[in-house]
C-alpha cells in the first residue's frame, strides 16, 4: 500500500508513469516549439479553409442533392455562431493531427530512453514509408464510407423519418460532426493493417495473440457494425464485412512480418539466397520466356480479340509500348517480365527461408509466442530442462509436470523425467515461501482497505439513519446484497431473454410505423381552434440529427423493457428477501403486487393519454402561435414530453400505490417510510436530474410530482394504520423482520 492507504502501489506507479509521459512530451514540444506550432497553424487554416470552401459544398452536393432529398432535408443552423465555431473546432483537429506525428518522432527517443515506449531504431525512410502507407489506408476507408456506405445509410435515415411524418432539419454542426466522425471510424479502422504489422513486428502484442483471439475480434467487429451502423442488415453487413477481411489481410501480414523479424536473427539471408540461386534463376529464365512468347507468337492479340467482344479497350503491342522495333522491343518486354518474376522468386526463397527457421522457433516454444512460460520442454534434453527459465515451471501445473515426466518415462529419458519434477518442486517450494509472506502482507492490506471503506460507507449512511451506523452492519448489508444478487445467477437467461424479447418487440413497433402513429395520432387531438386556421403549424416534429429517431427509439425501448422485466426480478429475488428477513410475505404476494401495479400504470397512462398530454401540447401550440413564431418541436423533446405526459402519469401513480403494498408485504413499513421521507424527497429530485436534460427547470418538473406522489401515498398508510398505531406491514412473529438480527 503506499502512504495513504488508499491509493495501491501498481496505480501510483501508472500514474507516475502517466505524468512522466506527459512531462517528456511537453518537454519535447518546448525544445522543438517552432516547429510544432508552425504544423499546428498550418492545419488550423487549412481546416478552416477547406470545410469552408470545398467540404461542406462536396457534403451538400454528394449526400443530399444526389440521393434526391433537396426537397425533404434541409441544413439549418440553430446559433449565428454555428458555422464559425464549428470551423474553428475542426481546424484546431486538423492542427493538432498535423502537429502530433511531428511532436512524436522529436519524443521517440526520449520516451525510449525512459523505458515508456520500445526502443525500436527506425530510419526516416521507413517511418516515411508507414507514413506513405497510413495516409493510403485511411484514404481507402474514407474513399470506402463517402462512396458506398453514406448514400446508403442518409437515404435509409432520412426515408425513416419522413415515413414517420418527420421533418429531417439537420443542424450543420450535427450533421457534420457526424459524417467526419464516421469517415475518421472508416479511416482509422483501415489503419488495422498497419497497426496489427507494427505490434506484431515490434512484440507489443504478439501475433500469437491476434491469431488466437480472432473470434473475440469477430463479435467485437459484427458489436461495432450493430452500434454504428443502422438497423438495417444490409449497411451492418457493409460495415461489418470489410472490416473481417480487414482483419483477415492483417492477420496474413502479421504472420509474415513476425516470421520475418524471429527468422532474421537465426537466418543468414544472404546465404540462404545464395544457396537457392537456382530458384533465383529459374524464376526469371520463365518470366523472360512467358514475357517474349506472349507478346511475340499472338498472345497479345488473341486476349485484344477477347476484350474486343466486351469493351472497345485493346492492350497495346510490344512494339506500341516500348517504341522500339519488334525485336528489341520483345526483349525489353521480356526483361521486364524476368525482373518482375525475379522479385516475386526473390520474396518466395526469403519467406521460405524465415518461415524453416522460425518454425524451428515454433517448436521451441510450442507454436506459441517466444517467451519463457511458453518453452517447450518435449523439445530439450535433462541438461536443457535444467537450465529453463523459472517462470515456465511457475506457469505450471501439478497435472502437466506429471504429464511430461510421465511421457520422458516412455522415452527411456528418465534423468529428463527426474529433472522436470525436481525443478518443479523447487519453483513450486520457492512460490509456496513468497507466497505465505505475501498473504501476510495481503492480509493487512485488505484489512486496511476493508476497514476504509466500512469507515467511509458508515459515514454517508450515518447522513440519512436516526442511529448510528457501525461498519458491523456494513458488512451484514454487504453480504445481504451478494446474497440477493448470487440467487439471480441461475435465473439470468430468463431475465435478460425476456429484456431483450421486450426491448426488440417494443422497437420493432416504434421502427414498423408505431412512431409516426403515435405523432399523427396526437397531433390529430390537437383543437382546429387551436391552429388559428395555420396549416403550417403542424410540420412538426423536426430531427435536428441524422440518427436522433433511431437513438429515442433505442432510449424509449430500453425504460419499457427495464420497467416489463422488473416484476420478473422481483419474483426471483423474493426467496432470497425473505430469507434474509427483509419481507415476511410468501412469494404470492409479487402476483398481486405485479397485477396492481400493471393497473395502476395501465389505468395511468390511457387518462394522460387521453386528456392529460393532449391538453398540454395543445397548451403549448396555442401559446406559441399567439406569440407568432414558428413552431419546431424536435423529435426528442416532443416525444419525451408524450411519455412524461401519458406513462408517466401512470408510472407516478404506481407510487402510492407501490408504498401500500411494500407497507402490507412486510418490506418497508409506515414508519420507516415517515422517518427516512427526506431520502425519498432526495431521491425523487436525483432521478429528475438524471433522466431530464441539464435544466434545473425539468428536474424540478419531474421531481415534485414523485416527491408529491409519495406524500399521498404517505398520508393514505397515515389513515390506514391510524398514524402508525395499527397494526400491518410487519412480519409474524414466527418470521422475524428485516429489522431484527442480521447476520453479520
């Protein structure tokens, strides 16, 4: 532990480390300020001047007049300050991604010398080359997502608002930020060639690692596809796919790329070419001879005859191509045949070449990365085992010594055999002494840590209890909550099926057309008086982002599915509440618990539905008309206000309604309602802050009807229980309450 008790070693050290990094680069940038600032501002203007000039008009022209949406999609801007600030911001981007390579290869060196970064050495024209090479790939992912996959996703968003009856209204600064933040995630993702090479060659992380996690990088491509993407199978399939043989190339070239840098260092390349000069020679004897025999016995004119049934495009003639006569032009084309074969022999007998040798490597370390605890003992003899490295014994188990003992046994190796057990025996007895004085130290340490945070949890609980909390009761309510929540892990296939059956079921509604239902519908209540004869009125409501429909489709399926599936966890949990003593009630009770409460919200939700929320919008329409202004209600707002309005007053209703049943059941009682109704009221006012937009104004909004909701409930236990003195809402006395003993 270090000296606050809190904070551990390994996390002081990261953030040492952390600060350590940040000091070199900020020391770097200092020494070479000109330089960096000088890229910095280049790229600041050129930003600027490039969305201003040709980005944006390219943006307008390509993914809105082309796909036939002038008519239905408009671009506004919400601030006079929109399109300036929004250039300023990408400038600076572009400024800081022009100045960061630069800032990087001055810091290399001394990054390396403090051991934060390997210390690879490589020349400028190879870092010349990766760079060369990371502009190509990125210029391919974005070429990849401008050309194919925006057009098909803009048309599908904005086809999926105006079927809803949706008025697409893009703010630039959305609509842009959005289109540059998928064409970065296009650009950066076709960098995984690169990227998968360098970690592999330098053995960050090793190319055995990528290899054998290839099917958790599947389902994290195919998860990406699904959250950045829509949800339409064909544009996941385009995001999802490319990436896969992304990945696939990646994986062939690291492997080539680690073959190359283990196999170098136990190969002699130059005598290992010089050994296959016959492959050498041969390779470019057969390219001349397919080069000159091509183009000069009638090659060359049977494939123009071929193209000529397809396209008007003929390949030229020796003699056209060169522009010498027939027979030195033959030969130069033959020359070049024989040099291109001449490299590609060349590139076979070095791969196979590194490839024998590192696959001797392989053996070694049993096809594994070449690190101590990956040896191979199968491979070495009784004086090898005996001066392998400790950490492949310490990585062992008691089953695989016996096993390669056993086998050395079947060799007639048994000196081998002895050797394997008595090295695991010594490593196994020198784990066992450090590992009993660091229990020792483990166990203060944990009781350390144990006794900070039963201190510190006893402190905030103290704020909100009459009596004093002691860190013996912590522990009891802690091992209460593991309790409760291990009896739910059997049980988590139903539950999380069932969320997900509700969740799909619910978006599958809103998606098919239920959105553009629920709009038409309400705005079909709305007054003629109302509207003052302004047709205009009703073009609402607008999506101000590409994908703001999909996301409260996503957001509103997600509370229907939590607020579905929280009768189902109730049930599962009540045997564990009861034997732990929180309720009396037998599980019987959750049935009638769900079917008032499913009333009580149903019954809610049809009369906000039907008189609440209707006379509230048209309220509000009303208001804005006399005001003579343009009414532009966006998608999320509307539609919050629809759910407040409607399941919300159901949902507000339960309240009461969930307090006299958790009163009668046994769970928490009137009393222990009236003396903690200050935690409620906080309560109340916290969700109002969390589930609302940052205003002080719909906290308040959504937090005085709950905090109002369960003064009602309050007073209605007050009247049934005649201020406390009657009796219900405890357990009998053969089934104590939570309140009695709880085991610590």
């Amino acid at each position: 532990m270090s000296d606050s008790g809190v904070v551990s070693e390994d996390t002081a050290r990261a953030v040492n480390s952390g600060r350590e990094t940040i000091g070199v680069l900020l020391g770097t940038a200092q020494k070479r300020l000109q330089v960096v600032f000088i890229a910095f501002v280049v790229g600041l203007f050129g930003g600027i001047v490039a969305m201003r000039r040709y980005i944006w008009p390219a943006l307008k022209a390509d993914l809105i007049t082309k796909l036939g949406l002038d008519a239905s999609v408009d671009v506004i801007f919400q601030t006079p300050f929109d399109v300036i600030l929004l250039q300023v911001k990408i400038g600076m981007i572009v400024g800081v991604v022009c100045a960061l390579p630069i800032l990087l290869y001055y810091a290399k060196q001394p990054l390396a010398d403090r051991g934060i970064v390997p210390d690879v050495s490589l020349s400028r024209w190879q870092l010349a080359l990766a760079g060369v090479v990371a502009v190509f790939l990125a210029f391919v992912g974005v070429t990849y997502a401008y050309e194919l996959f925006f057009p098909l996703m803009f048309g599908f968003l904005a086809g999926n608002a105006m079927s809803a009856n949706l008025q697409p209204m893009y703010s630039i600064v959305a609509w842009t930020q959005f289109i540059l933040v998928l064409a970065v995630s296009f650009g950066v993702a076709a960098q995984l060639p690169l990227a998968m090479t360098a970690l592999s060659y330098t053995e960050i992380v090793p190319y055995e690692t990528f290899r054998d996690y290839w099917k958790h990088a599947v389902v994290l491509i195919f998860g990406f596809g699904a959250v950045f993407s829509p949800p339409d199978p064909f544009t996941q399939i385009m995001w999802s796919v490319p990436l896969l043989l992304l990945y696939v190339l990646s994986l062939y070239l690291a492997k080539v790329v680690t073959l190359a840098r283990r196999g170098s260092e136990r190969v002699d390349v130059a005598g290992e070419l010089l050994a296959r000069w016959n492959v050498l020679a041969g390779g470019a004897v057969v390219g001349f001879l397919l080069g000159y025999g091509f183009f000069g016995y009638g090659g060359i004119g049977l494939l123009n005859r071929t193209l000529g049934r397809l396209s008007k495009y003929s390949l030229p003639t020796a003699t056209e191509l060169v522009g010498l006569g027939p027979d030195a032009s033959l030969a130069v084309v033959g020359a070049v045949f024989a040099f291109v074969a001449l490299v590609v022999a060349f590139g076979y007998a070095l791969y196979d070449a590194l490839a024998e040798a590192a696959r001797a490597e392989n053996a070694v370390y049993g096809g594994k990365a070449p690190k101590p605890e990956n040896l191979n003992l199968a491979v070495l003899d009784a004086s090898g085992v005996r001066a392998a490295p400790d950490e492949r014994f310490a990585a062992m188990e008691e089953e695989e010594a016996l096993e390669l003992a056993n086998e050395a046994m079947e060799a007639d190796e048994k000196e081998k055999a002895r050797a394997i057990l008595d090295r695991f025996d010594e490593v196994e007895a020198q784990r066992e002494a450090e590992g009993g004085d660091a229990a020792e130290d483990g166990e203060s340490g944990d009781d350390e840590e144990g006794n900070v945070f039963s201190r510190t949890s006893a402190g905030v609980l103290d704020a909100f209890t009459d009596e004093e909390t002691t860190e013996e009761d912590i522990g009891g309510y802690y091992h209460d909550i593991r309790f409760i929540l291990g009896s739910l892990r059997s049980r988590l296939f139903w539950l999380v099926g069932w969320f997900m059956l509700v969740l799909a079921a619910t978006f599958a509604f809103l998606y098919r057309g239920g959105l553009g239902f629920i709009r038409n519908d309400f705005l079909r209540r709305i007054p003629q008086e109302v509207l003052q004869g302004n047709p205009d009125a009703l073009g609402w409501p607008i999506v101000l982002h590409p994908v703001e429909a999909l996301v409260f489709e996503v957001k509103l399926s997600t509370v229907v599915a939590a607020v579905v599936s929280l009768p189902l966890v109730l049930y599962f949990m009540w045997p564990a509440l009861r034997e732990r003593g929180f309720i009396a009630a037998r599980r019987g009770v959750v049935y009638v618990w769900a079917a008032a409460i499913t009333v009580t919200v149903v019954a809610g939700s049809v009369l906000g539905y039907m008189y609440v929320a209707p006379s509230i919008i048209s309220f509000l329409v009303w208001d804005a008309l006399q005001a003579d202004v343009v009414i532009s209600f966006r998608i999320s707002d509307f539609l919050w206000l629809v759910f407040m309005t409607t399941a919300g007053i159901g949902l507000i209703a339960s309240v009461p309604v969930t307090m006299w049943l958790s009163h009668l059941s046994g769970i928490v009682g009137y009393g222990t309602m009236r003396r903690q109704w200050r935690v409620f009221v906080l309560g109340a006012f916290a969700f109002g802050a969390l589930v609302t937009p940052d205003s002080l104004y719909t906290m308040i909004i959504v937090g005085a009807p709950i905090a109002l909701a369960f003064f009602v409930g309050l007073a209605g236990l007050w009247a049934v229980t005649l201020g406390g003195r009657r009796g219900g809402g405890g357990a009998t006395p053969e089934e104590p309450t939570a309140t009695d003993e709880r085991p610590a």
